[in-house]
C-alpha cells in the first residue's frame, strides 16, 4: 500500500503541473458514477485520499459552472481506480456514463437534431467543457456512418484515452439513435502521434 500511495504522489505532483481547465459539472458526473460503483463510502474514500495526495476536493462544493484544474479531475479518476481495483473497461463505463448525467449534456443535445449536427458543432462542445486544446473533426461520412475525432494539445495520463472512448460513444449514441456504435482510438499522443484520434463507426 505504501508503494501505490508513493506512486500516486508522484502521478499528482506531475499532474498538477500540466496546465488545462475543465468545467465542474465533470466533476459531478465523476462523483455520481463513484457513488453508483462504491457507494458513498467510496466517495468519502477518494476525497479523503486526494487529501492524502495534498490535493484536497469536496465534491459537494464543486460549482458546475465553475473552471476547475483538468489535473484534479484525472487524479479523482486515478485513485478511485487504484482505490477500489478498477480496470481500463471501469474507466471506459465511467467516460461512456458521463453525458448521462451532465446538465451540459442535456442543454447542448436539445440542439443536436441530426448526427451531422452534432459533429458539425462537436468542436463548441469542447470549448464549453475545456478552456484548453481542441477538437477537431477529421471525417465525417454519413454513407459509411463513421466519424474521425482529432483531440490536440491534451496529454494527462493514457487512462483517460479510455474515458474520452467511452465518452465519444455515448455521444454519438445519443446523437444518432443508433446503440450500435463503436469506438477506437486509433492514434494517441502516448504511443508518439501529435494528437489523439478516435474512429467512429455507428
């Protein structure tokens, strides 16, 4: 235990360092997926952990509207899963769960009547969640159903990949009518490419 404790302090420190802010209704999402998994034991656990890490969070007192550090955000998700053994696939639900519960969402998919409408403003979407990097759509073939992401200037930590994975499938669930979607990363800035880039297919 001693071990992972260290080994997260290193993780925060370096974190904490990257610059980049997100709205606090990320936050929100994040608590009520730790709430549905572990109860709210397991809520308590993570706040009184990123104490522990010299990065205090109250999730309660996270305003939604509010800029918050990206770093705080991805560190939440790094202790909940060292916490409680979560895998790639846990993170991948918490990404794919998230537009569920975000007022963000809610507002923004009243405007989205098609899924050419919703690739068409996907690049507005991240700058009402992110003061930083940007997302750029590459493709978008209607008759191949597919849509190409390009996320730039975002580098946290490769777990996230699987977030933003499951993230961009729900999306497009929600924007397309159609379960039937997957979702690939096919470049990332860990593995040496300049940008992530995910390819949709639904």
């Amino acid at each position: 235990m001693e071990e992972q404790i260290t080994s997260l302090k290193q993780i925060a420190e370096n974190l904490m360092q990257i610059k980049g802010n997100i709205r606090g209704e990320v936050f929100r999402t994040h608590e009520i997926y730790i709430r549905l998994k572990e109860g709210e034991k397991g809520v308590i656990e993570v706040e009184e952990k990123m104490v522990e890490l010299g990065c205090p969070l109250k999730f309660k007192e996270i305003r939604a509207l509010d800029w918050y550090p990206e770093a705080l955000s991805v560190l939440a998700i790094l202790v909940a899963k060292e916490l409680f053994g979560w895998n790639e696939q846990d993170i991948y639900e918490m990404g794919n769960q998230a537009p569920k519960y975000s007022l963000i969402v809610r507002l923004v998919m009243k405007y989205f009547f098609s899924i050419r409408k919703a690739v068409e403003e996907s690049p507005g979407y991240w700058v009402k969640h992110y003061d930083f990097g940007e997302l750029e759509v590459a493709e978008f073939d209607e008759e191949k159903r597919q849509v190409i992401l390009r996320i730039k200037g975002y580098k946290f930590h490769p777990l996230i990949c699987s977030y933003h994975r499951g993230y961009f499938t729900r999306i497009t669930q929600l924007a397309s009518g159609s379960n039937n979607v997957t979702t690939e990363e096919v470049r990332c800035m860990f593995k040496g490419d300049p940008y992530h880039e995910y390819q949709i297919r639904y």
